[in-house]
C-alpha cells in the first residue's frame, strides 16, 4: 500500500472529507488532496501531524511515506528493478542506520 493510499483508506475509516483532515493538520485544502491524489509529496511535518491525528505509528507512517518517494522516482525508469538490487546491494556493503 502506497502512502498516498494509506491516507485515502484512513480518511474514510473515519469518515472525515479531505478538508477536514487538511484543518486538523494545518495545511491548505488544495495541497492536502494533491498529496492524497499523488499528485504532490508530503512534508515529514505532515506525516508526524497525520500520525498524531489518526492515533497511528508515525515509524510506520513515515515507511509508508519513504516507500511512495522511492516508488515515484522508480516508476521513471525503465529498469526499477536493477535500481533496486544496487540500493540492495549498498545497503547491506554500507551498512544501514541503527537506532
């Protein structure tokens, strides 16, 4: 489930139209509904502001959010897969971050 998704689904499970999550989380209107169509990318403040505002994980959340970033980058290329494998490959040579 993309981002983008995710926020669709959590808006109808209660029941809220889109203006009303936008209020909540202090943003306009028009940028709300461009980021839940994917037409534009949430700030990190606006996924911890929707994580507060769903009473949801923001850890998860925020993987969500990272997933539809990579994914919009991705789905310009031809060859996504070979992108990922040398992601996959650096991640592990690197080492990822620990907390």
């Amino acid at each position: 489930m993309l981002f983008k998704d995710k926020l669709k689904s959590l808006r109808e499970e209660h029941n809220l139209l889109q203006r009303q999550v936008a209020s909540a989380i202090g943003i306009d209107n028009a940028v709300y509904c461009k980021i839940e169509n994917g037409e534009r990318i949430a700030r990190e403040e606006h996924v911890k502001a929707l994580a507060v505002f769903y009473g949801i994980d923001f850890d998860y959340l925020k993987k969500l959010w990272l997933a539809g970033k990579v994914y919009d980058l991705l789905s310009q290329d031809d060859e996504p897969d070979e992108i990922l494998s040398i992601v996959a490959e650096s991640l592990t040579e690197y080492g990822t971050k620990s907390e």
